[in-house]
C-alpha cells in the first residue's frame, strides 16, 4: 500500500550556489533542471546579456551542465537561440529522448537526444483557452504512459495554472485550471502573478509550487506550496481564509523541486533577475528541502 502522509516541506541549511553564467548572461530567471542518462546535470534557463531587466530581449536559453548536481555546473553554452523571445523552458527526458517545452505563446517544443543540440517540432494543443497556456511550462509524468502539463496564463484577469494531458509529448488536450486565484486575492497585474508551476508526487499526494509575486521586491521571492490527491485540481486560491488555503510559503522565485538520486535528499531551486533579493547575484541557488508532518512543530 502507498504511503500517504500530509507533509510540509521546509527549507533546511543555506543557499548555495549551483550555476552562474559567465560568457552567455548576466543571470538566470525560470529554469529547468534535469538528469541526463550518464549520471551528470543540466540546467537550460532564461537570460540576457544586456543590462538591466527586459524580459522582451530574453532570446536564448543559458545551457549549464556538470557531472553531480551539488559539484556546480561549471560548463557552459547557448540554446534554442532563434532571434524571438525564449521563456521558462521545462525539459523532461523519456525513451532515451528529452523534450523541452516553453514560450512565450504559442507553446514551442524542442526535442534532442543529448541535451546539447536541439530539433523544433511542433506541438498540437487542443482545447487551448485563450490567454491560459502562455509561459512557464513544466511537464511531470503521471504514468508510464502519461504526462501532465502545467503552463500559466490568465482566466478571466484572474491568474491561473492550466493542466494538459498528453500521452506521447506532442498531443496536449486541456484537462481544467489546475489553479484559479479569486477576485479577491491580493496581487493582480495583467499577467495574473501566477508563475513557475512545478508539480510532483510524494508520498501519495501532489504538490505544487507556484512563484506568487507581482515582479516587486516585496514578493519577487515569494513561493507558495498546495498539496492534493487530484494533480488536476488544486483548487482556487485568495491569498487569505478563503478558497484553498496554501501549506506553507517558503522563500524561492522560479524553484524546481529535485530528489537527488546520488545522496537520497531533497532540494530546491531559486534564481532571479539580478537587484531583486536572490541569495546569489545572476546565479541559480539550491538548498536543502526537508519534509515535517503537519501538525508538527
């Protein structure tokens, strides 16, 4: 029988740095992480080499990799640099192939065998609401034959998190709204504040990780965690007493959630523009992530 415990997961120990550009950016914002068939580790994420913050000359993915993921990676390139705007990619690897899926809208996909050199395909979205599959694209597999995607978007004006489903990676069928946020909940900017879903099973639920800021310094940092039996449904969300509430908050923009194999623990992520709070300055940090019981000092 699955074991299926209510958890909460807190950060434990302090940021370190995993990988910071010095030839292709001056930092790294949304992410992906992921471990390739020969043990080592790589990270494809959002930079600039231009000063400042302007997420319309964001052209390219920053390509880190290094043979352990607590080691830094060290080595560096570009990827997936067509001259258009190039955000949050999610990559995922299957069948000895490894799928990259990301935006801006409409959702590109990109397929490699190595994670160094990449081919575009294009993607088949059906029932894609307007406004609701746009950016931050992270893909989870449900089952051996299945895959869920999670993307943000707006519903409504209101920020939200929609969930695909697909069973070959290049077929998505909208399932629902993972995620709504309410009338009343507390940041509303054109984009919704909704960003950088990041779903995974553990212990016989799902949690999602959402980054809940409106770009100020006063949440940029702001991550925050629900957990459910139904990965398609976490509810709806209005930042006080009402809707879902969330688990906990944890400090982190962008974050990935990762089980190392090499040590057996739990980490997360956390990356930024630079000037807005990051434990390291157009770098990728990575920290400790353990589990307590709810209702457990």
């Amino acid at each position: 029988m699955e074991t299926k415990r209510k958890l909460i997961p807190v950060q434990e120990g302090p940021w370190q740095l995993l990988f910071q550009p010095q030839m292709t950016g001056n930092y790294v914002n949304d992410h992906s992480l992921v471990a390739a068939a020969d043990g080592s580790w790589h990270l494809f994420g959002i930079t600039s080499l231009l000063e400042g913050i302007n997420p319309e000359h964001e052209r390219y993915f920053v390509h880190g990799w290094g043979s352990t993921l607590l080691g830094g990676l060290t080595n560096e390139a570009k990827t997936m640099d067509h001259g258009t705007r190039a955000w949050a990619p999610g990559v995922i690897g299957h069948g000895g192939r490894y799928f990259m899926l990301y935006g801006p809208s409409p959702t590109k996909l990109a397929v490699s065998s190595d994670l160094h050199h990449w081919m575009n395909h294009e993607p088949e979205l059906v029932g894609e609401p307007l406004e609701a599959c746009h950016r931050d694209h992270m893909v989870m597999q449900l089952n051996e034959e299945t895959w869920l995607m999670y993307a943000v978007g707006v519903k409504e004006g209101r920020g939200c998190v929609s969930v695909f489903v697909s069973n070959n990676m290049i077929q998505w069928r909208f399932v629902q709204y993972a995620l709504v946020t309410e009338q009343s909940a507390p940041l509303r900017p054109a984009w919704g504040a909704v960003e950088s879903p990041f779903a995974f099973k553990h212990e016989g639920y799902y949690y999602l990780f959402i980054t809940y800021t409106d770009c100020s310094k006063d949440n940029y940092n702001d991550t925050v965690v629900f957990r459910s039996s139904n990965p398609y449904d976490f509810g709806s969300y209005d930042g006080a007493g009402g809707g879902l509430k969330m688990i906990t908050r944890l400090f982190g923009h962008g974050s990935e959630v990762i089980l190392n194999q090499g040590d057996g623990h739990w980490y997360m992520t956390t990356c930024g523009w630079r000037g807005m709070g990051t434990p390291h300055e157009g770098a990728v940090s990575i920290a400790r992530l353990a589990w307590k019981e709810e209702g457990c000092p």
